[in-house]
C-alpha cells in the first residue's frame, strides 16, 4: 500500500480527482460569476473600447508630437479630422443603413414564403414530405425570429438611449487616455521593481509589436473587404447590400470564421431571390476574401502574430463562450498578448535557474 502510495501513478490520480473537485466547487458558484462578470463588461466595457481606439490613434499622436505639436493639440486634431469624416458618414450612409434595416423587417414575410417556395421546388422531387414539412417549420421560426430581433432593435429605446450614452463618453476617455498616453506608461512602470524594469519595458515592446500591426492593421482591413463586398453586391442586384456589406465588414475581424459569419446573412438573402444569385453571393465573398488574404492584409497588415491555426481557433472558442461575437474579436489579440507575456515569464525562470 505504501508503495502504491509513493507511486506516479497516485500523484497523478490525486491531482485529477482534485481538478474535478475544483471544476465542480467552480460550476456551483458559477451563477456569482455571471452576475459579477455581467457588472465588470457593462462597467470597463467602455473603457476597453477608449483603451482600443487610443491604441489604434497613438502612433498617429505621438508623431505629431515629436514633430512638436502638443500632444492635447494634435488629439484635438485627429478628432477633427475623425468628426468629419463622420459626418460625412452619417449624412450619407446612415439613413440609408436604417432604411434597409426597415425594409428588411417589413419583407421578412415575404422573404420567407419565396425561400419556402425556392426550397420547395428544389427538394420536391427527392425529399419526402416530412422532411420539406421540418425545413417549412424551420424557416417559420428563423422568420419569428428575425422579425422579434429586428423590431427589438429598432423598439427597444432603452437599449439606444444606454447605446448612445456609451459613444457619447467614449470619445471622451480616448481623449485623455491619448493625451496622457506617456504619463499612464511612466507611471505602471513605476510600479515595478528596478531590478525588473528593463525586462517589463521589453516585454510591453514585444506586445507592441506583436499586437500593433494586426490592430490597426485589422481596422483598415475591415473597411476594405466592406467596400468590395458593397460594390459586389451592388453590382450582382442584391437586396440589402449596404446592410449585409456592413456585417461582412465586423465579421471580417474574427479570423478564420468571420468570413463564414459574413456570408451567411447575405447568402440566406439570396436564397429568397433566386439560385443564380447565391451563387453570386458565394463568388463574390470568396473574391473578397482572396484579395484580402493575398493582397489586402499583407499589404497593411504585414506580419502575422506568428500563432498555430489550432492556437487562434482555441481562442476563438474560448472567447466566443465568454463574451459573444465581441470576445471572439477580442480573442485573438489577448490570446496574442498572453503568449508574449507567458514567453518572457518561461526565459526568465530559465535565466534564473541557470544563474
């Protein structure tokens, strides 16, 4: 017994029975997590979009400052600049994206009943009449509930006054996160021990690196792929194309599956008009994703983040369970970010065991 005691073996075993001890006490208090996770992503969540868009516009900031704008100054710029641009944009394109979204949501009907009838005529002469009845009642519900999301959206005037909230102070934290940028860095790094400020100060480096490009980089992108998906879809006659090209445009941030995600919708509209035109639909998307993947992203992007495909699909599950569509979109560049961190950490436990 004692040898079985001191064994591998029953390390191993006691190690496993205490992991699903620990799963089990963490599945109980799981419903406190909930609630506390739900108060931290309402309360930081505009915080992590300043933190984001700050990132994105620093390096913007920092050049007109060592060009000796004031940093204030050359803030107050780029919002110019950005505040014209939006206004652009919401004279122009803005009505026109709400009015597609009430179209949608007065033909979902309609919509619905030329899918049933495409479908209908496709499967009528090899499917049975159980299986046609299943794909009828399918579509019936997708129908309900498209039209309940939709005039939920448009209905629901507590969730757009809170929404509108949000972008309103929004611009206001990027823009004293932006002009204290240098004083935030200063000041985390005085909370570190000088003995350990050079490898801090590399390892932010490395982050920077690895993260910077493909942030700013995946923004531009994304207006890209929108803009050559709107001016297919334009161009083929599809329903919509403002709309669906603006879905393409977010998803397009998620790797891997974003384009899936984006096609769908467009594909699902498709289906209603005719054959012919989700076979455009298919053509288009995969032409758009082919100029991004061996001509857009190279090109603004530039290197990867140096992640196994099985690495950024395990992120992209892990973040989708936690937050959504926003966490698979966040997913990746934290997951990038932890890779770093945890890289330093292994080099200087090694540097240390060898000293």
């Amino acid at each position: 017994m004692e040898r079985f005691t001191k064994s591998r073996l029953f390390t191993w075993l006691v190690y496993f029975i205490l992991g699903l001890l620990a799963v089990y006490l963490l599945l109980q208090v799981k419903p406190v997590f909930i609630h506390i996770y739900a108060f931290l992503k309402a309360v930081l969540a505009p915080f992590l979009i300043a933190m984001i868009i700050s990132y994105v516009l620093n390096p913007v900031v920092t050049l007109l400052h060592e060009r000796k704008v004031p940093r204030t100054v050359a803030v107050l710029l780029i919002y110019a600049v950005f505040l014209a641009a939006l206004t652009v944009i919401i004279v122009n394109m803005i009505p026109m994206f709400l009015e597609q979204i009430e179209q949608l949501n007065h033909h979902v009907p309609e919509l619905t009943m030329r899918a049933e009838s495409l479908v209908t005529d496709l499967n009528n002469s090899f499917l049975p009449e159980s299986v046609r009845s299943g794909l009828n009642k399918a579509l019936a519900a997708l129908e309900k509930q498209i039209t309940a999301t939709l005039t939920a959206f448009i209905n629901n005037l507590g969730a757009v006054v809170n929404a509108v909230f949000i972008a309103f102070i929004i611009p206001f934290l990027a823009f004293y996160i932006l002009k204290d940028f240098e004083v935030f860095e200063r000041a985390v790094i005085t909370y570190v021990p000088k003995s350990h400020r050079k490898n801090v100060v590399r390892m932010m480096k490395d982050i920077d690196e690895a993260l910077g490009n493909y942030i700013r980089g995946q923004f531009i992108v994304c207006i890209v792929v929108g803009v050559l998906a709107y001016i297919g879809y334009e161009i083929i006659g599809i329903p919509y194309p403002l709309l669906l090209a603006g879905v393409v445009a977010i998803t397009n941030i998620i790797p891997y599956l974003g384009p899936f995600f984006g096609a769908a919708p467009a594909i699902v509209v498709a289906s209603t008009v005719s054959l012919k035109m989700v076979v455009l639909v298919v053509i288009i998307n995969t032409a758009c994703q082919i100029l991004e993947s061996n001509v857009v992203s190279p090109q603004i992007v530039g290197r990867t983040l140096h992640m196994h495909p099985l690495s950024i699909i395990f992120a992209l599950l892990v973040g989708g369970e936690l937050a959504g569509v926003v966490g698979m979109i966040m997913a990746v560049p934290i997951f990038a970010a932890l890779k770093v961190i945890v890289q330093h950490l292994f080099a200087y436990y090694v540097r240390r065991k060898t000293i």
